[in-house]
C-alpha cells in the first residue's frame, strides 16, 4: 500500500513545481518519463527550503531550517516521510544514489541567506556552489542513474549551468533580495552604485558561462538533453531582457519572461534541437 503513498508523494513534488516554476515545469516535461518525477521530487525539495528562507516571515526560520534537516536525514536513513515532498525525495537520492554531501552543501546555503553577510569572493563562490550547482549536480546524478565516469565528465558543465541560471536570479530578483529581504549577493558592490558597469560585468560572467554549459549539454543521455536544453533556453530569453534593461531598471522592477513568450522559445527550441543536435 505505500505505493499509493508514493505516487501521492510524487504527485504533490509535481504540483509544487507546476506552482512556483513555469520555466522548471516545461523543463521537466521535455524529459523522457521514467526520470521526470526524480527531477520533481528534487525540485519540490529545494522549493521548501527556500520557502523558508524567503518567505515565512513572522516564523522561527532556524528551527524551520533545522527541523527540515533533521527530517531530511531521518527520512533518507528510514527510506519514508510522512511529509509528501519529503518522502518523494528520500526516494530518489536513495533510489539514483545521489551523494550525500551535495545536501549537505544545499542546505549551508540556505542556512547562509539566514544571516547578514557581507558576501566577498569566497563566500559569492560558497554561495552559488550550495545553492544552485549542487542542484544540478543532483540532477545529472539522475539524468545519469549512476554513471559515475560520465558525471565526471559532465560536472563541470553541470556547475556552470547552474551557476549562470542563479545569477541571472540574482538578478532578477534584485528588487526583493535588495529592498525586502535585505540582501546583497554580489561581492564587493554597493548596491547604493549600482550601475550600467558593474551590471554588464556581471553579465559578461553569465554569457561565459552559458557558453561553457551548453557544451556539457550536448554530451547528456537522449532521456534528458532536450528538457536541460529547454530550460537553458528559457533562462538564455530572461538573460537576454536583463541586458536590454538598465541597472535602474532592474533593481526597482523584477523582469518576467510571459508565458506567451515562453511558449515561442519552446518551439524555436524544438526546431534547434531537431535540427542541430540530432
């Protein structure tokens, strides 16, 4: 009977992707069906605690946090959660073998957005590897059910994408980390001067970056290239409407992509998969 349970289980890491990420969720259903509900399960996950983080405001954020990694440990160890998104999870990095370690650095992350940090160079680095590339990583250790040779040879890539994919967040997200949430990413900026500059820098260090991911990209297993590059195209759209704003712009209004616009990249998307890497 926990079967049902697990289905359920699935069905609500599903749900939760469909409500918070348009982008994810078109992502995850270019995937070939035998792995689409581990890449759910991983991002229903990762949705909680950055709910936490971000948004119970008025709640003990550090005993969420830490309950949430009690729990995380616990339910891996029995192989079940009562919490839906929880066991689905448990299930995937038992069931694809997913490093342990990678949690771990997934959830400092988070335990970092909970204090006042004055990010440098190292702790930008430290920042983005938790946060973002070890999601990723997660990820390929599904796309590549245990490959280990292969995820070798891919991590770098992997990383890269996942580090491009959170700036470009980071910029988008500039008004609410800057003006509600009180946080500063960036290192070494002052967010008083910001400008045209210090945003195309940044910028330059995202276009490396997707240049150096869309490598890895082309070397996935057919079950998950076109869904990673589906994604990748829908950031690489928002990336783009960042550099035609201006720093002004950005940092008092959050840039949206329209799910009109979406659906056009999706199908451009389609034709250059079809056409450039089959």
């Amino acid at each position: 009977m926990k079967q049902l349970f697990d289905e359920l289980s699935f069905s609500v890491s599903k749900m939760t992707t469909n409500t918070y990420s348009t982008s994810f969720s078109l992502g995850i259903l270019a995937l070939k069906p035998t792995i689409r509900s581990a890449v759910y399960a991983i991002y229903g996950y990762v949705r909680l605690a950055d709910e936490i983080v971000d948004s119970f405001h008025g709640y003990d954020k550090h005993r969420l946090l830490r309950r949430l990694r009690i729990e995380t440990d616990e339910a891996i160890q029995e192989g079940i959660s009562l919490n839906p998104i929880m066991n689905a999870f448990q299930a995937t990095v038992n069931n694809f073998k997913i490093d342990r370690e990678l949690i771990e650095q997934f959830l400092h992350s988070m335990e970092m957005d909970l204090a006042k940090i004055d990010y440098n160079s190292d702790l930008y680095k430290e920042y983005i590897h938790g946060s973002a590339e070890v999601v990723g990583l997660m990820c390929l250790q599904v796309f590549l059910d245990g490959d280990r040779e292969k995820f070798a040879e891919l991590k770098p890539y992997a990383m890269k994408l996942g580090s491009a994919f959170q700036k470009i967040n980071f910029l988008r997200d500039l008004k609410d980390d800057y003006h509600v949430l009180g946080r500063t990413y960036f290192p070494n900026i002052d967010m008083a001067t910001f400008d045209n500059a210090v945003k195309q820098q940044i910028e330059q260090e995202i276009g490396e970056e997707f240049r150096q991911a869309l490598i890895g990209i082309k070397k996935l297993p057919s079950s998950s290239i076109f869904g990673v590059y589906l994604a990748y195209k829908y950031y690489l759209s928002l990336f783009y409407k960042i550099k035609r704003k201006s720093s002004k712009d950005i940092i008092n209004n959050r840039v949206r992509v329209a799910n009109t616009e979406k659906a056009y990249v999706a199908f451009k998307s389609y034709v250059r998969y079809k056409t450039a890497f089959l």
